[in-house]
C-alpha cells in the first residue's frame, strides 16, 4: 500500500532547521558530513515492517540527510525474539544495545535496574509532551522517580474479528444475533450453539462440531477481564506488586474459556488463531488491532477453498461488568548512550509521531496513532482517500479501536520486577490446562463416550481447585513472593 507524498523539499528543510536548532535543555549540533548512526530494534513484521521500512527510508532521504541522521531498522520475528536479543546485549554492556528498542514496560523495566536506559523529559517541552495521549504517556513513566523511560510511537487494544461469510451460514440457519457477542458470557453460549449446528450437518459423524472460537494472548483475558469484574491482579507501586487472585473472578475467567475449550466450542491449532480461521477451524478471533492486517481473506481447507468477509467488533465483555479494554503495543526506550546519539534517536521519534505521519503508520499497520490530534475517524478517513489502495481490515479494526477508546478505560499494568515472568503464567497457566484437558476429553470420545458426558468429568470444582491453587503458587513464584 503506497501513501501519497506528503513531505516536501520545503518541509524537510523546515523540519531540519527546527532539529538543528536543538530541543529544551538537550542542545546537540549535529553534522551532516558526520552522520549520527540510529540503530532500531523492533519486532514489526509484514505490512507492519512494510510500512515502518518505508517511513525510515523516507527520514534518511529528507531530514536526516538535512541533519545528520541515519537511521538503520532490524527486525526481530517477535517480541519475545526482540525481547531475548535485548536482554542479551544488556548484558554484554551498554555499548551493545541498539539506539532505540521497541519495549514493552516489563521488558524496559530489567534495563533500567542496569541503569542503561535514556530518560527521556529533558528532550521535549511540557507543550510537546501535552500532545501525546496522556494515558500513553504515563505508560511510559514507570521508573521510581516517574522519569518518562518508555516513549509511544504506536498503540494497539484488541478486537474481535468474525468471518462474517461463514457467520451469517450459521445466523441463518439458527437465528444467531450479532448483538449476541458484546459479552463473554453471550459468545461461550454462541460458541455452543455453532458446534452443536457444525455438528448437526454430519448427523452420521456424532461428535464432530467444529470450534467457534479462539483468541491470542491470554495475558489480556485475565488482566482486562478481571478489572472489568473489579480485580486489578497486578497492584504495583515503585516496582513493587501486590497479586490479588480473587478466586470469584477467577472462576468466572475459568467457566468463560476453560469450560467452552474442554467441550470444544473454543480451540487453538496455529501459531495464531488467525492461522485456525485460515484453515476453517475457528469462525472468529480475538487479538490485537495490529493483528486485524493477518486475517485472511479466504478459507483453504483439504475440501475447498473459498472467499471471506471480515467484520471487526469490539471485544465482549463480561455482562454486568465495568468497561475495560487493553491498552497494549510496545514504545521506544532509548539506550543511554552520547549526547548526540540520543539526540538524533529522539529526534528520529518525533518526526515518526508527527500527526499526519504517525496516522499514514496507523493506516498501514493497523496499529492507533500516538498524538491527541490523529486519534479521531474524520481524520483516518481523509488520511485514507490519500492512499492509492486501502486495505480496508487494518482501516475497519482502527475505527472499532476509537469506538472501544471512546467508551471504555484503556488499561495496562504498571511495570514491576518480575513482570515478565508473571504475564506468562498469565498466558500458559490456564491455556496450557485447557489444551491439555481437551486431548483427554478427545481421548475419551474416541473411546466411545459423549463428548457432554467426558467435558463434565473435567468440569468440576476440584479441577478448578487445583487449577487456582497452582495458578496462585506460579505467580507467586514469578514475583518472588
């Protein structure tokens, strides 16, 4: 997908005399015929590198050859690759980090306990600083003395995209209703009603139905989905975290997921759920706004192979409960390093969270802009008239997000030690166990029982119990308590 230009010679000059003329109490001279090397460190793969790619070829071509800049990308084949490479070079030394990282809190948090990060106030005004969302902002602000560590550049929450061709089969024949899915609740009795359909057109076959449902990171069901139901299970003030694993919540998490997965009405085969819907095993998703530029645009199973429609919604809640969504994309930490190299790293960052800029990154990667300004739908929709072709999935999920901003508190964790560690039990704990179950329920329908009769053996209070108990003893253990 090609923007249209919007950087001229005049406006890369301009943008070069502000920079040279320096930035708050942080005053560099740079020179042109000594270029300052930017090395960036991210985890951006397809349209999402496609497009950052794009955008550092354009800075090096105007500005930074105006200023003295060159920035240089690598891209790493997801977070937690990026994640190990980090941690790796931080502990060679400093001189190992790249000039600017993606990081998500956690992660930026191990760095500065070596003291190897950049803080990053000294760069901007108070009045520059005011034009960034503020929620985004004080994501960033998680050292001791509330120092700025993490700078956004993109932003994402999650979204629920449906395969709307096979869907309205299955609302045809059933009288399924869209407005079914706003709750969790809603979506695990949908789910039921879509295997038990799947499954009625082989009445020959019992037990065949197919899943409805899956989703990724399933770090963001718990901590979303508990402070929708009022718990904050991670409570962290200066590094330091309370754990509250309310067993209520907890087994409202458990019968919204582990429950519909055991009988078979949500799964997981890929990498990704958006593979599983590519292959015909699962009619819809939850995952990442950034993710919506993945989802296929058709179904390729052994029988057939045939076109789909996607339609993004926001993610279901739990009924009755507050209105929450993950707010959620890594920002740039900056490595400490010369004067001049952090400089140019955060002048290179300004100029890719420019309005109109950051908006045609936003359109491209599906990913939320950064600045007040840019957030808004008349805006991303002038921004797409300018595109020469526009992929209407990643344009749809960024509407759906400033819907879901608009009517909901956007919330992430504050960094803590141990963070990393903890989101993991968050992610495996319970999926591990499902996934695990759900093999012995098969297990057992192979042998002859019903499929109700097996997922009910695994449906008891005692599995919960030793679930919970262990749960608790993981993240217990990740945080050192």
């Amino acid at each position: 997908m090609k923007f249209a230009k919007i950087t001229s010679a005049v406006l890369a000059a301009a943008m070069a005399a502000q920079l040279l003329g320096g930035c708050s109490d942080n005053e560099v001279k740079l020179d042109p015929a000594n270029p300052t090397v930017v090395s960036v460190w991210h985890y951006y793969n397809g349209a999402q590198k496609e497009a950052f790619d794009a955008l550092i070829d354009e800075f090096n071509a105007t500005v930074g050859t105006e200023v003295g800049i060159i920035v240089q990308g690598t891209s790493y084949s997801d977070v937690g690759a990026l994640e190990d490479a980090v941690t790796s070079a931080a502990e060679e030394g400093a001189d190992k980090l790249p000039s600017i990282f993606a990081a998500y809190s956690d992660m930026a948090y191990a760095v500065e306990e070596k003291g190897m990060l950049a803080e990053l106030d000294s760069y901007f005004t108070n009045e520059e600083l005011s034009e960034y969302v503020d929620g985004f902002i004080a994501e960033g602000r998680f050292s001791k003395d509330g120092k700025l560590m993490i700078f956004p550049v993109a932003k994402s929450t999650e979204v629920f995209i449906l395969n709307k061709t096979d869907w309205d089969k299955f609302a045809e024949a059933t009288g399924a209703d869209i407005a079914e899915l706003e709750t969790r609740e809603g979506l695990v009795r949908v789910s039921e009603r879509y295997y038990e359909w799947t499954d009625s057109l082989t009445p020959d076959i019992p037990d065949d139905g197919k899943a409805f449902y899956g989703r990724d990171a399933m770090a963001n069901l718990f901590t979303a989905g508990l402070m929708q139901l009022g718990t904050e299970i991670f409570a962290a003030d200066n590094g330091n975290v309370t754990i509250n694993a309310d067993k209520e919540n907890l087994r409202k998490i458990w019968d919204c997921y582990y429950v519909p997965y055991i009988n078979g009405w949500f799964s997981s085969y890929g990498r990704f759920r958006s593979d599983d819907v590519k292959i015909g095993q699962i009619c819809a998703l939850t995952g990442s706004s950034a993710s919506a530029t993945y989802f296929p645009k058709q179904v390729m199973t052994d029988e057939a192979s045939y076109p789909i429609e996607a339609l993004t919604l926001p993610v279901p809640e739990f009924e009755g409960g507050k209105h929450y969504a993950v707010q959620q994309g890594a920002g740039m930490a900056v490595a400490k390093s010369t004067p001049s190299c952090e400089y140019a790293s955060v002048e290179f960052l300004k100029w890719f969270t420019e309005s109109e800029r950051n908006l045609k990154f936003a359109c491209l990667s599906g990913y939320m802009p950064v600045k007040k300004a840019a957030n808004e739908e008349e805006l991303l929709t002038m921004a797409v008239k300018d595109m020469d072709a526009a992929d209407t999935i990643p344009v749809e999920a960024l509407n759906v997000c400033f819907d879901i901003a608009s009517k909901n508190e956007m919330y992430t964790y504050k960094a803590f030690s141990g963070a990393g560690a903890a989101r993991n039990v968050l992610n495996y704990s319970l999926s591990d166990k499902a996934a695990a179950d759900c093999e012995k329920v098969n297990q057992m329908v192979a042998e002859g029982m019903s499929r109700a009769e097996a997922a009910a053996s695994f449906d008891t209070d005692e599995n919960f119990e030793e679930w919970y108990n262990g749960f608790c003893a993981a993240l217990n253990e990740a945080c050192g308590k």
